[in-house]
C-alpha cells in the first residue's frame, strides 16, 4: 500500500524527465509513462493511474493461490528423508508398564519369578481419574455391562460403564469423550456406545473392520494392548497391554492415529492422507526414550492395514517381519490365532510372510523360537496344520529349535454358559532387543483389511530389567505354566 501511496502524493506540477534526442520511445501504453499525460487535476491522477492501484493486491492474491496449491506437495511427493534418523539430544520421559486381565479361576503362584501387573480394570480407572480435558477410546466391541447374565464377575464392566455414562450427567464438568466402534459388527456389540450417545455423555462413530483397542488421555496417556471394552475383556479373557502415563510424544503420535479413525468414521479411506495425519516417527526415525526413568528405549507405532498408513507411518507387518528378520538369539510370540491364509469372500489363499519370516530365523541363523497360541471351543482346526508343519522343522537337524505349546484357559460347564469368554486374547512378540505389543490376531486378513495398531519397544543396550525384560518373564510365566498344553494332532476341548 505504500507504493500507491506515494503515487497518490505526486505534485500537480511534476512532469516528466525529458528524455535524449536518441532515446527510445517507451512502448508501454501506461498513462503515467506517456509524455503527454499531465496531472493538473486529482481526478485526472486517480483515472490515470487507476490500473497501477491493483498490482500489489493482485500481487498478493497470486501468493496466496500458490501457498494453497504448494501445501500438499508433501501429500503427493512424500518426504524421501522420511526414514532418516532423528537427532535427538536427551531421551523423553516417559511412563510404561505392562498390564493385563487374568480369567477367573486362573492362578499363578504369587512368587518373585515374574512381574506382578496392575490389572486392565485397574488400569482404564486410573486413566479416567486422570482425565482433565478429553478421552479418546478405540474397541471394536461396547459390551461393558453384564446384560441378562447373572455373573458377579459383570461387576467391573458394569462399574467402568457407569462412570463413563456419568460424564453425560447435567450440572457437572464434561470431558470430551469420543469413541470409535466396529460399523461392521453385528449392532449388539455396539448397545453401550449407542446408550453413551444417546445420553450425551459421547460422540461415537464406526468404521469398518476395526480391530485396535486403545485409550488416549488428555494427549499424555494411553492404554493399547488386547482388551475390548467387553465385561469378558476384563474378568473372563486374558488379556495383555501396556499403559503410558506422562508420555506426552508417544501419546500425541497415537493421536494422529485416533485421528485418522475419526476421519473416517463419516469419510471413506482418501487416496492421499492430508499433511496433518503424517508422521516422523516410524520404523527408521523411532522416538528415543527414557522409560521410567530407569533405561532407555526406541520406540515406535504401526498401523494396518497399508490404506490407513499416511505419509511416514509404518506397517505394522514390515514391523513384524523386520523384528523377526533382526532376531539373533530367541523369539517368543503369544497369539489368540496363528494363520498364514487369507480369506477373501469365498477363495483362500496362502498369505507366507510372517510363516516364511519365522522358519528363516530358524534355519538359517538358528534362532530358538517359541510359539505360544491359543485354544479353545472356537478356534479353527486348520491352525493345527500349519503348526505342525512349522514345528516339523525341528527334525531336520540339531540345531534347529522351534517348540509350540497351545494355552487353554480353564473352565467349568458354568462358565462355559458365558459366550465369548475363557479364552486367551494376548498379541505380543518378544526378543533378545525388541518387545512388540499389538491388538489382533496374526492372519493374512487382520494386516490386510482390518485397523490395528503395533508398538514396537528396543533396547538400546542389554539390560535385565526393562519393560522388553518383564515381557519376556510373562511369556515365560504362561510357557512354563500348567494351561500351555503341547502341540498335539488332536487336541480338543
């Protein structure tokens, strides 16, 4: 503005500089350039130089479309840097412990052999009396109350399910509750989200196929692991996870993973994901950080499948794979399925990745694996097969060391009343660096279609008291335990 408006200042007597006899004669048709353009008169001035009055807005009009149109370079040519690693000066803080639901009748011996964990029950009270602003919650399944069961062990799904619902109540602070469920379940599954909705006390959208389970906290704490918001989840399935609390950069990363649920609780999967959903943190620019104030870890989140992957996040089936790959010494894994096939509508076909993975880490560099998966009246019979040909291995030569044990949660003919239940739910990978914590089975059609989350926990140095540690002695705990029952060819219950 202050070019027009030293135009607008001119004296009414200025005229031209006078140019040489052998001076060109300007070609521009401007008023204000030509000799016989005289400004005697303010009105004169405005009409003569009107046109030059627009050229800075216009100027900054044609910024302004280049920034929009520049903005999503990154959406359509992702970083090549984006697998460099982070400087980082100091470890972040942060606050990590494992956690996990025990199935009634199911006991350990109280000794000092392995960790003794919070329970998931206890875990989501403590995350909800922590909640100042917002609570952000993930479960395919919204079953918390014991409808029509007449069971004391409804109780703490009941309990948890009244506080939520209380956040609805008039005349007291509301937090931001939000909740993502499974659109493609069956609406039972779904009658306490609705409930929630219903009465104020949440919003709630569904996607499709979800199978991750997470709680997020005023972007500083988080619950992800195994546990639906299902009774069942708490006293009646076992159940693994991990808790953060005052970890504010790993929590903010889940966020944008939240985020990108909630997008599409109302949206379909975009072709690009917008900048704002991109990361920095994935498998080759992990977070450094200080655990507990007792060791150092790299850290990192992976999502399935590859359509909900933005810019910078990584897969969580490269995680695996790489995790197995990296593995010199031993890999224990716990599962609920185990299935290298994937389902597509009515064909099946083999899906060998992680199959493939795990029989290379024991032929070729001799890795001791262990593979702890479970059973009950629902699993498929075919997983049988492809155990058996995994362990089979063990007999081509000495060095080769592959065991699987099935683990069955106890029961009773009361308890087999209880649909849905007595089963073991944990996702988990563990070895002599790496402790890998996930929400869903391993089957080609959980890394293809269905939304799951993987956090990847590394060692920096060998340390024998570290999360990846007491990990490592829960495994060791179920292994050695009396419900891990030997592969056999016809186990049934």
């Amino acid at each position: 503005m202050s070019d027009r408006r030293g135009v607008h200042e001119i004296p009414g007597e200025y005229q031209p500089v006078p140019r040489a006899q052998d001076e060109a004669t300007p070609t521009t048709t401007s008023c204000c350039r030509r000799p016989d353009c005289n400004f005697r008169l303010q009105d004169e001035r405005k009409v003569c130089c009107r046109s030059h009055g627009y050229i800075i807005p216009v100027f900054i009009l044609f910024v302004l479309v280049l920034i929009v149109l520049l903005l999503p370079w990154e959406t359509f040519h992702p970083n090549a840097n984006a697998n460099s690693p982070v400087p980082v000066d100091s470890p972040l803080p942060c606050q990590l412990e494992l956690v996990e639901s025990l199935p009634v009748g199911l006991n350990y011996s109280q000794g000092d052999s392995h960790p003794q964990l919070k329970s998931t029950f206890q875990s989501w009270q403590l995350l909800l009396g922590r909640a100042r602003t917002s609570v952000d919650i993930v479960s395919p399944h919204w079953t918390l109350r014991g409808v029509d069961i007449n069971d004391s062990s409804t109780g703490p799904g009941d309990h948890l399910f009244q506080r939520l619902l209380s956040n609805g109540d008039a005349g007291r602070p509301k937090l931001r509750l939000r909740i993502v469920l499974n659109r493609s379940q069956d609406s039972l599954w779904h009658a306490d989200g609705r409930i929630l909705a219903n009465y104020g006390a949440a919003e709630v959208v569904g996607i499709n196929f979800l199978h991750s389970k997470l709680w997020l906290v005023d972007g500083e704490h988080f619950y992800l692991g195994s546990a639906s918001m299902d009774w069942r989840s708490l006293t009646q399935r076992k159940e693994l996870g991990v808790l953060a609390t005052n970890c504010p950069h790993l929590a903010q990363d889940l966020a944008k993973i939240f985020k990108a649920y909630w997008f599409l609780g109302n949206n379909e999967v975009p072709e690009y994901w917008p900048w704002i959903y991109h990361t920095h943190i994935n498998q080759g620019r992990p977070l450094l950080l200080n655990i507990n104030k007792n060791h150092t870890m790299r850290s990192f989140l992976a999502i399935s499948p590859p359509g909900l992957a933005t810019t910078g996040r990584s897969h969580e089936l490269d995680s695996i794979v790489e995790t197995i790959d990296k593995a010199t010494e031993f890999i224990s894994i716990a599962l609920m399925d185990y299935s290298p096939q994937l389902r597509r509508s009515d064909k099946l076909q083999y899906w060998p990745f992680i199959d493939n993975a795990l029989r290379r880490a024991s032929l070729e560099r001799n890795v001791a694996i262990k593979l702890l998966v479970s059973w009950w009246k629902y699993s498929d019979p075919s997983e049988d097969h492809f155990l058996r040909s995994l362990q089979a291995l063990n007999k081509m030569r000495e060095e080769v060391d592959i065991e699987i044990r099935r683990f069955v949660v106890p029961t009773t003919d009361e308890l087999e009343r209880i649909s849905g239940g007595r089963v073991s739910c944990n996702s988990y990978m563990v070895t002599e660096s790496v402790a890998f914590i996930g929400t869903s089975s391993w089957s080609g059609e959980h890394f293809t279609y269905s939304a799951g989350i993987g956090l990847v926990l590394q060692d920096m140095d060998y340390n024998n008291n570290s999360l990846r540690t007491d990990l490592l002695a829960i495994f060791q705990r179920d292994w050695f335990g009396p419900y891990a029952l030997p592969l056999k060819p016809n186990l049934r219950i």
